[in-house]
C-alpha cells in the first residue's frame, strides 16, 4: 500500500493538466436556427392606456448543443410592446444562452395607446432572434379600443354617457372631503344626481372595481321594444346594455366574480334598469341599507339577465363578509319583471328585510363548479350579522315565475311565521322540499296546488341547461308544464306584454318564468 500513495499523487498532478469535460448540450456551436411555438403572439381586443395580460411564447432549441441568440422587438410601435426574459425586462435583451435541446420562454405584454379612433384597430409589431448570423422573427398582434375611462370618477351633476365608445371602470383612490384620507371607488353617483346610462352602452370593470350609486341610476330608458325581437343573451343586439369584466379573452367569458358589482346606497331612489345584461361579477346588484333606514332605496328590474355571479366572503363597504348574489338586499326595495338569474354561485336573490316582488322570472340556476347548500332565492327578516339583530319588516311577492335549479331547496323563507314578515306565492313552479306540501304546517307553508296555484318539484323542461351544454338555452320545451294553458292565468298585476326576448305573451294563459313559449 505504501507504494501505491505515490502513483495516486502523480495521477491527481496529470489530471489537473487535463481538458475539461463539459457537457456537449452546453458547448455553444456556431450554426443552428430556434423553432417557435407559433409564428404569431395575439392578444384579443385590449383597451388602451391598460396593460395587457401576459403572453407567453415558446422558443425551443431543437440543436444538440447550446446556442446564443439576441433577442429584440422590430420597434414599429415604439414602446407598445415590451419583453420579459429570465427576469428582465426591455425591448433589446442579447446574448441569452439556450442549451441544447432546451427551450427559452419569452414573456410578452403591451400598453397600447389611444390613437382617437372610435372602432377596434389592428396593432402589429415582431419580436427579432438574431441566432449564429440566422435572421427569424415571430409576429406580435393586438386588437385595440379605446374606451372612456373613469378612475375614481365622482359624479356630481346629473350626466349621460356616452354610446361611441365603451366605458371602463377601475378602482382608484381620491380624495372626496378636504383633510380626510382618501377613498377607493370605480364611479361614485352622487346623492340626489342621476347617472344615464343609454341602450347599447357597453360598461367593463376592472377587476375589484363597482359603481356605486348614492343617487339614481338610469339604464336604457331609452329603448322602445316592438321593433324586433331584443334578446339579452345575443352579443349582437345592439339595443342591450351590458355590463361585465374588462378582460376579452374568451377563456374568461363565462368566469365569476372579475369585478365588484353596482351598490345602492341607502340614500339611492328610484333607481331602473331594463333590457340589461350584467355577468360575470361578484353580484349584480346590493341594496346597501344595512341600518334599515326609511324610505329605503329602491330598484326596479325589467327584461334584464343575471349570469355567472359568484364572490365567496367578499366585503361590502365596509359591512361584515357575506357571499356573491344576482341581487343582495340589506332593507332595499326590488321589483323584478321578466328577469333572468342563471349559474349564480350562492344566490339569485337574497333580502335581509325590505320588499320583493318578482313576477314572470326565471330563475335557473345550475352551479356545476361545486356542491351550493344555498337556496337561490332567500329571504329572512333578520340580519344575522348583526348583534341583538332587530326584526326587519320583510315583504316577498312571486308570481307566474319560476324558481329552479340544482339545490332541491331553491326557496328559503327565514322566520317566515313572524309578524313582520308577509308572502305572497302564486301561480309559479318551484322546487322545493321544505315547502313542498299541499297544506301549511306549523312554520311550514304549503305551497304546492291547489293551495297557492303552484306546480312543486316538477321539472320545467328549458330546452338546454349549462350543466348539459355550453350555450343553454331556458325558453320552454312545448311539453313543459309551465306553459300555457296547464296553469291557471297570470295572478297578481297586469301581465306584461311582450317577454324577454320581445316575444307577445299570451294574455290569457301566458307562460311562466321570462320567457313565452312560442
């Protein structure tokens, strides 16, 4: 063994002299080109001054070993487009190494400028690879709209938007009262100011951002149904006015909860908003009277659509955490006729006193995401929230609607017995188990016929629901049990005379729910 200590030694000096064996995927060669992904980075339409969502491109290095490569953008547009690459950012980034057969991930984002226009316009750029003296690009491609923009917008003398461009909303902080600290609000109606709102405004939020309505709102006034048929669901219908998020990508088309909602505040009166659509928010529309204030603030709904609601503990101005609903109420007054909630994740509509009467509504409201244990339509005259909580005067009025979808409770009528709470349920098909007889019990009403003219726990039939495909459709099948003349005729107040897709009603046996059976 003494020996062989020597030769170790010697063997240990040679190999110091001994070239390196470095990996042959990171010897950078001299020739070699990069594939891509794609040969064309697109964004959908974006509005301008906001920057735009991050697009990713895939650069791959096909070669056995490593490659340098310098990467840039053409510059056409000067500084719309902008690169992030191994955490930095520019329009020139040179002298990246890829391995061999490796791949490189090039982030791309713009901030696209107003150039006046009242129509969507094309913007184009590319980004440049300069690889072994190898010359490649792939194209950069953005569809623009300018926008009225209102950031922290105050509104304090009556006013009309604008239809020519769309509006979007976002949250930013302002100083309302000299000396206090500022507060955070998308647009903010004065009280005793009226906001207008014309048919075929488009409104987009930003995410977490609402208009909030101290005084009245007023949306599409304007329009006069007969002229055609006025579909709320059809993105064509020029006449409709929508509100929703402000990302376009299709992947976000049918997404909950991307913006706040619009609040009215316990000083908001006479508030309308017809032949509307509103989706895709935390809930569509709160009555914020949390101290039950009278007179309290009303809101009339007519031929307008809820769809994909949903917020899980969100706050409200300050108010205790709750969930998302079409409708939240805190003592505000609702009038619904000829309204759509569909795929609201808690609730449709949910009243903590005040008074609601809906008549000829759908209600269809499928969750497939998860298991809901809410009722879609909720009222109780008691804010649990609260401590010691005062019995609030509650008034429920459904007629010739309907009330449907996943829950086998879609109906919940909290303290329902107590003197300061009254309904009224007629003529409408529901489903629900827990009122579900024919009779009243104790605390239990009966609501199933011959008692209150109701069809219980009978499927209506739509024609398609979004838990069976992608585009439901909740008109009748001609064998529902909700359409004419299976039930008794419209109760309550004069039918409207035209549904919510313009269609004539039946005035002598019209269907249930928004929506005549052809």
């Amino acid at each position: 063994m003494r020996h062989l200590f020597p030769l170790f030694l010697v063997l240990s000096c040679l190999l110091t002299f001994l070239p390196g064996c470095e990996p042959k995927e990171d010897l950078v060669q001299t020739s070699g080109s990069l594939a891509f992904a794609t040969d064309t980075v697109k964004f959908d339409t974006v509005f301008t001054t906001i920057q735009t969502v991050t697009k990713r491109l895939w650069v791959y290095n096909r070669n056995s070993g490593a490659v340098k490569t310098d990467v840039s953008l053409a510059g056409r547009l000067g500084s719309t487009y902008s690169l992030i690459i191994n955490g930095d950012a520019g329009a020139t980034i040179s002298g990246i190494t890829i391995r061999g057969n490796d791949s490189l991930l090039v982030l791309v984002r713009a901030v696209l400028g107003d150039n006046g226009k009242d129509k969507p316009f094309l913007l184009e750029d590319q980004v440049n690879f300069r690889t072994n003296g190898n010359e490649q690009n792939v194209k950069v491609v953005a569809f623009g709209q300018n926008a009225y923009f209102h950031r922290a917008d105050y509104v304090t003398t009556s006013t009309t938007w604008r239809t020519d461009k769309p509006h979007v909303i976002i949250n930013a902080n302002r100083v309302l009262t000299p000396g206090q600290a500022p507060v955070s609000f998308g647009v903010l109606v004065g009280q005793g100011v009226t906001l207008t709102i014309p048919k075929g405004a488009r409104i987009y939020a930003h995410a977490g951002s609402y208009l909030q309505v101290n005084g009245t709102l007023r949306v599409n006034d304007d329009f006069v149904p007969g002229s055609g048929a006025t579909d709320t669901v059809k993105a064509t219908n020029a006449n409709i006015v929508r509100f929703q998020g402000d990302r376009l990508e299709p992947f976000y088309g049918d997404i909950p909860s991307q913006w706040g909602g619009i609040i009215f505040s316990s000083t908001s009166r006479n508030n309308s908003i017809r032949y509307t659509e509103i989706k895709n928010a935390t809930f569509g529309a709160l009555l914020y009277n949390r101290d039950g204030l009278t007179p309290h603030p009303t809101l009339a709904l007519n031929n307008t659509v809820f769809r994909n609601i949903s917020g899980s503990n969100v706050s409200f101005a300050n108010a205790n955490p709750g969930t998302g609903g079409g409708v939240i109420s805190y003592s505000g007054d609702v009038a619904a006729t000829n309204c759509l909630f569909t795929n609201c994740g808690e609730y449709a509509m949910v009243g903590i006193g005040g008074s609601y009467d809906l008549n000829f509504c759908t209600i269809a409201n499928y969750t497939p995401a998860f298991r809901r244990e809410t009722s879609s339509l909720t009222f109780t005259n008691v804010d649990d929230a609260l401590k010691s909580p005062p019995k609030l005067p509650t008034s429920v009025t459904i007629r010739n609607s309907i009330v449907w979808g996943s829950f086998e409770d879609e109906l919940y009528l909290q303290n329902n017995g107590d003197p300061t709470f009254t309904f009224s349920i007629l003529n409408s098909l529901l489903r629900t188990k827990e009122y579900g007889a024919a009779s009243d019990a104790t605390g239990t009403p009966g609501l199933a016929f011959p008692t209150r003219f109701n069809i219980v726990n009978i499927d209506p039939l739509f024609v398609r629901t979004s838990l069976s495909s992608s585009r439901p459709d909740y008109t009748l099948q001609a064998t529902s049990p909700a359409t004419a003349p299976r039930r008794a005729k419209a109760i309550g107040s004069t039918t409207p005379p035209r549904d919510l897709i313009n269609l004539p009603r039946n005035l002598t046996f019209p269907s249930l729910g928004a929506y005549e059976h052809k």
